[in-house]
C-alpha cells in the first residue's frame, strides 16, 4: 500500500521513480496490505572489511553498509520507517512520541525522518553513561526539531510516557528500537536484496550474520529472512542494552510475531514451506554492565570504527559489534562471516549549542567524557 504523496518527497527517495521494496516483488499481494513509502534509494553495497583485516585476524569477512541507506542519516532504521512511518500517515497522525536513551540513533533517526515527513516528534530519553556521542546526538535531535523530555531511570521514563500518550491521544508511538512485526517486515526484504547480491557474485553465501542488538527486531527479521531464503545461516545477535531487553525468549518472540505478520498479509501458506528453523544466537559476552556503559574492548574497537566506516567511534553500538564480530571470527573460524552495519555513516551538523537544550540536559555537557 503506497504512499504516494510521500513519493518522490521522501528523504532519499530516488528522483527517477518510486523504488518499490524488495519484499513486494517476492509476495506481491504485501503492496495491497502493507503500508510503505520510499526512503531507502536501493540496495545498500556488500564489501569485504579489509581495513579492520588486523584487528578481526583475518581479511576475508564481509560487511552490508546499512550505514549507507539514506543520504539523511544511515542505519538500520530506514527500512523500518518505509513502513511504520507510512503507517503514521495513512492513520492520519500528527504527531509521533517515542523512546530511547540520550544516545539512542532510533531516536535520532525518528526525528530526522519524522520531521522531514511533516510530523511534530517528542521523545522520552532515559539515562545513560555520557559520551562525546551521546551529547552530538541531544544536539542533533533538537536541532532537528525534536521536543525532547529528560525522563530519567527507567521508572520515570515509563511514567512520562505513558503521560505523553495520554496527552496526545492521536500520536503514533514508535518503540523503542523502532521494533516491532510491521517494522520488522523491512529487514525480511533485506534478507531478500543480500541474497539477490550473492546470486550476481557480489559475496558468497554467508555461514554468520554479526550485528549489534538492542531491542533485537533487526536480528529476528533477518533470521526471519534467512528462513524464508532456505538458508542455514545463523544471525548472531551482539547484544548491547541489557539482558531483559534481548535474549533468546524475547527474540523468539519477535520471531514469531513478525512471521505472524508476514502470513497474515501474504498467506498462511508462506511458512508452511519445508523450510529450516530460524538460526539465530545471542552473544552476550559484549554488553559489559548495559546500554552505553564503556568496556575496555569497545574502548579499543571504538578506533577501528573509524578505520572501517571513515566516523568518528563509538562504543554504545558500533564498537561492541565490532567487539561482537571479532568474537564470531575466533570462534568460528574458516566461516563465511558478515557483518551488518547499523550506524549511520551520514550526520547532519546539530546548528544548535547546549545551552539551547532544555535545561535538564544541560549537565549532561559538564566535565570531560572518555571517549
């Protein structure tokens, strides 16, 4: 189902047409059921992690540059707003409320595509450890036009949540990391546009998937993904928020739901194929105390970051992957392995300064950080 007021608009929409997603040419009846809009201008390129060759120990591990897909901002939640953000418009909302920490790049992401789209965004940020990252992207999520509210530890961020929904009773709620089964249906493409790069040689067939998990829905959508392909290959989730939050129950859940999802909309008989169990893993060996805390590998990964992708590192996400992946290559090697990159290699420049935040942020630029 197409937005197409949203066509042609849509940062990173390509000029010459509408892309139409990936996962509607494989279950067509998806493009009458399933909301979309086009913000990813075509497959993100595979390409070997040569540059990081001497921290992996080896120079034959691959890498999907998500950190590509939009000119706006990269990562792994473009794909997630083609259809929750299309979702927001066709249910005619105004307005969109979210969640995340200080750092948190679906937050950032949220409000980029968000206000980009025309919608007012607000967003509840809990506490994390502070870092020259997480202050770039207070910076960019107001100067990007965000309403943002200091919600504190846990318990108060769920309280002033569910006071902004109150509120505003017509907003759209994004969750945290943007998961959920409509979200979710844009990685299962993903999994259908690398296996079409693997059919024209562009990389083999991998044995491992690495990437970062915080709410998890990217990992569980891919293995969703590799499912459907035929594919033995295991997504290997590097967790990075705490335990409670990604796990193997709350992932198989994911799974679940998301395949529900999937055979609601383009049938039942979608998953009752001969197919193989969807693989995934959960390292939780990168995580040190939870979301955003510094570990020393992240610490040392954080340089290769820049190394690999050409940004500045960092250590909520990108560098415990790297930590995560590197784990992978020891453990299994001789494995076809490739890393999916999540980090956005595009920030915008915030035009604002601290004292433009509101004032309960403004701590949060006080002393030095460590990295």
């Amino acid at each position: 189902m197409k937005d197409d007021a949203a066509v042609g608009t849509a940062p990173g929409a390509r000029t010459e047409g509408p892309r139409e997603p990936r996962l509607f040419a494989e279950f067509p009846v998806l493009a009458r059921e399933v909301p979309w809009l086009p913000l990813l201008p075509g497959p993100t390129p595979v390409e070997r992690c040569t540059a990081i060759a001497g921290y992996l120990g080896r120079d034959d591990v691959w890498m999907k540059r998500d950190d590509l897909a939009s000119p706006l901002y990269g990562g792994n939640k473009v794909r997630r707003f083609e259809h929750i953000l299309a979702d927001a418009k066709a249910r005619g909302a105004r307005e969109i409320l979210t969640v995340g920490g200080l750092a948190s790049t679906q937050v950032t992401a949220t409000i980029l595509f968000g206000r980009a789209l025309g919608f007012e965004v607000t967003s509840v940020l809990f506490d994390q450890p502070i870092t020259s990252f997480a202050r770039r992207s207070l910076l960019l999520q107001a100067s990007a036009g965000g309403r943002l509210i200091h919600g504190g530890g846990y318990a108060r961020t769920t309280i002033l949540t569910a006071k902004e929904l109150a509120r505003a009773r017509k907003a759209y709620f994004v969750p945290p990391g943007a998961s959920g089964p409509m979200a979710n249906l844009g990685y299962i493409g993903a999994a259908f546009e690398l296996a079409d790069q693997v059919e024209r040689g562009e990389m083999p067939r991998p044995d491992l998937i690495v990437l970062p998990a915080g709410s998890g829905g990217t990992v569980a959508a891919l293995s969703l993904g590799m499912m459907l392909l035929g594919w033995s290959t295991t997504v290997i989730a590097a967790r990075i928020t705490e335990r409670f939050a990604c796990n193997r129950v709350t992932l198989r859940l994911l799974v679940e739901a998301t395949a529900q999802k999937l055979a609601r909309h383009a049938g039942s008989r979608v998953l009752r194929r001969n197919l193989p169990a969807p693989r995934f893993e959960v390292d939780h060996g990168v995580a040190g105390r939870g979301y955003g805390h510094p570990t020393p590998e992240a610490l040392e990964a954080a340089p290769e970051v820049t190394r690999l992708l050409g940004v500045p590192g960092e250590i909520t996400y990108s560098g415990k992957a790297l930590v995560g992946l590197r784990r992978a290559c020891v453990a299994h090697p001789g494995k076809t392995i490739l890393l999916w990159n999540t980090l956005s290699a595009t920030w915008p420049e915030p035009s604002i300064g601290p004292e433009a935040l509101p004032p309960a942020f403004h701590r949060f630029f006080e002393g030095d950080v460590p990295i």
